[in-house]
C-alpha cells in the first residue's frame, strides 16, 4: 500500500521532543524489561500520526464526525517502542505537549502500523480514538473508503491488527456498545413514548 504520512507542524514536533526530554531527563521515560531509565539521547519519535476523536453517538454517521484533536508520536528506543508522546492545541492555537502515554496501546499502535504495511491502495495514515469502547486504530483514509485497523487491547468482539473496512468496524461496536448511551437512530427501538 502505497500510505502517505501527513507531517506535523513543525512546532508539534518541537514541543513532543521537549516533552520528552524533559521527562527522560526526569528518570520517568524506561525501555521495556529494565528499570534503568532512558536517557533523551537514547529516544527519537516516529511515525507521527494526526488522532482523530469520534463519540459513540456519531457511530451511526461514519468517520464524518470524526474531529482531530493532537498529533501522537512513537517514542523509540533500541529495544522498541517505549512510549507515546502527545501534543494538543491550547487556547492561542499553538501547539503544546499534552502526555507520554506508556500503557498497552504504544505496543498496540505500533503492531496496527505494522498491519496497516501490508494492506492494498493509497491512503492517508491517521489514528482514530473511540474513548467510550476504549478503541485506538490506524485509520486509513483513501478516496473511495476507508479503513481501520484496531490496536491491541481491542474491544471485545474486536481483533486487533485485523483490517475492517470502517462500516463493518463501526456496525460491530454499535452492536455491542451500552444501548442507554447510543442516539435512538443507532438501532436502539425501546421507543420512548
């Protein structure tokens, strides 16, 4: 698949590796199976993608409700993936690091990208967050359709690294989402009155 990566500004980039330096320089950033923590020297960031937020209500509406909201960053190190580094607009617009994220979704994005290499067509990489299934995707975006490729933990029901096209994906996660939060056009026929 021939996938274009869209580059972050300049000072998303700038302020994510202030970010982590300042937090390796702090002890706080460790490479998987040591306590020894990394120093900023020893980290780079890759595979920048822009995340998108979409609410459980705008499932029924596809990926046109889908917002973005920060730029993410791997962190890397030798032994891998260590982190993932996230910067946010504040309130004048510029661009500010928001979180180093070291929980299951750094190996888990870094497996969806690996997916998303051997999937077929051109297509924009983005990252797609579902906060309410607790859902991270490699969001691939082409002309004619688009594609989502779920990061482990995946929501039950859910594969990981496993390429759904976005209305299949979308379909599974409104069948299986808390019915009292959905709009009732998303399938919910309790009535009200």
């Amino acid at each position: 698949m021939a996938l274009q990566v869209p580059q972050p500004p300049q000072e998303s980039r700038s302020a994510a590796e202030a970010g982590v330096e300042l937090l390796a320089g702090l002890g706080r950033v460790r490479p998987a199976q040591t306590l020894v923590p990394a120093g900023a020297d020893e980290l780079q960031l890759a595979h920048p993608l822009q995340m998108y937020v979409i609410g459980l209500a705008d499932l029924p509406g596809g990926l046109a409700g889908a917002r973005p909201v920060a730029w993410r960053y791997l962190v890397q190190h030798a032994s891998g993936p260590v982190a993932l580094a996230e910067t946010v607009r504040d309130e004048a617009g510029g661009h500010v690091f928001s979180q180093l994220n070291y929980g299951p979704f750094v190996a888990g994005t870094a497996a969806a990208l690996d997916a998303a290499d051997h999937e077929q067509g051109d297509a924009e990489v983005r990252l797609l967050h579902l906060p309410a299934v607790h859902l991270i995707a490699v969001w691939l975006h082409g002309e004619a359709s688009d594609t989502l490729i779920p990061a482990a933990p995946a929501p039950p029901g859910v594969e990981a690294d496993h390429a759904y096209p976005a209305t299949e994906l979308f379909t599974l996660l409104a069948r299986d989402a808390p019915q009292d939060i959905l709009p009732p056009e998303a399938g919910d026929d309790r009535g009200g009155g």
